[in-house]
C-alpha cells in the first residue's frame, strides 16, 4: 500500500501527522506492506525501521508547516508527488493508495488513472464541522 502525505511524517507536527503514524502503526499491526511517500524528515532511517515501512522521501524543497513559500510549494507538490510514485510504482505493483489530506489526495486522483489501483482519500483538512460558529457575514445561508 502506498500512504501520500504533504507533512513529514515524524516528529508528528500535528493533528494529520499523529494520525499518520497511528494509520501505519496500525496498517503494519494488520500485516500490510506500507510505502510511506512524503516530505523528508530526521533520522528517516531510523525511523522506518521502528514503524516497519519503507519511506520514500520527498527531497525537491523544504515542506512543513512553517517553511516559506507554503502554499507556493503546496500547489506544486502533488505534481512531483505523482511522478515520485509513478516511477517506484515501475518496481513496486501496489495494492491501493491512501492520501493524507486534500494535497496529497490530488496526486491520489492523477496516480488512480495512472496505476489502475483503488485510491482512498482521507481529507483531514475539511473544516465543514466548524461552519455553525462562524459569523453570520462570513458563511452564507444556503
């Protein structure tokens, strides 16, 4: 199974990381074969061999939550993101694709075209559930 993600996957930066590492945690406890593609991140080896995945890293710019030019590198990553899988996929016939969030869930659609595999996108990112709190003048009524 490939897991696409736009966060380093370790230390955990957030909500959508920490679910992350509970998704792999329990995807290898269930004895699937995770390939983790994401943004690179410290001691990536160390940390692979602990979650029992194999990590393919992103390397092309710094990703994260507070680098520069975040959303400039957020609209080009699915992109590089795709061609990244695309070309492990050449060796490695996967089973299906999960994405994190509705970045990665972009190369997620492109890559189900691509390698004919089920695509399953959990968008952590859509904050519809916070909607009712927001003032009359920001959210229309429908």
């Amino acid at each position: 199974m490939a897991l696409l993600t736009h966060e380093p996957f370790y230390p955990p930066s957030g909500g959508g990381s920490t679910e992350a590492n509970y998704l792999v945690i329990e995807l290898t406890r269930r004895s699937h074969e995770v390939h983790l593609f994401c943004p690179d991140f410290p001691d990536r080896d160390t940390v692979a061999k602990r979650f029992g995945i194999t990590v393919h890293p992103f390397t092309g710019w710094e990703m994260g939550r507070y680098t520069r030019l975040r959303s400039l590198k957020y609209l080009a990553y699915p992109g590089v993101l795709r061609r990244l899988v695309r070309r492990i996929a050449r060796d490695i016939s996967f089973d299906a694709i999960l994405s994190q969030h509705a970045i990665s869930a972009v190369a997620a659609g492109k890559l189900k075209t691509d390698l004919g595999v089920p695509v399953v996108m959990n968008f952590l990112d859509f904050l519809t559930g916070f909607m009712e709190s927001w003032p009359a003048w920001t959210m229309p009524r429908f």
